[in-house]
C-alpha cells in the first residue's frame, strides 16, 4: 500500500500546484484588466481636460474680439 499512498500524495500536491498556478494567472489577469480601466479612465479624463482647455480658449478669443 506504500507505492499507493504515494501517488495518492503525488497526485494531491499535483493538483495543488495547478491550483495554485491557476488562481495566479486568474489574478494576473484581472490586474491587468484593471491596469487597463484605469489607463482608459486616465485617457478619458485627459480628453476632457484638454477640451475643456480648447474651449476656453475660443471663448477667450471671441471675448477679445
């Protein structure tokens, strides 16, 4: 029964390490797709500044004349 227990112990720390590799990568991929939400809201955010900017220069200009 040694040769048995064994591979049952294998077999076990096997499927640890697979589980574990698994909720890393699954972790890894969320970061990343929080990285990316965070760079399209940065992206947005920016956008919007620079408009914001853009617009109040015309209406800066128009006042002038």
């Amino acid at each position: 029964m040694g040769f048995m227990d064994d591979a049952k112990e294998t077999a076990k720390a096997v499927g640890e390490k697979i589980t574990d590799a698994w909720e890393d990568t699954t972790d890894r991929i969320g970061d990343k797709i929080d990285e990316a939400k965070a760079d399209a809201e940065v992206k947005k955010a920016e956008a919007e500044r620079d408009s914001v900017h853009a617009r109040n220069e015309i209406k800066e200009d128009l006042r002038d004349n």
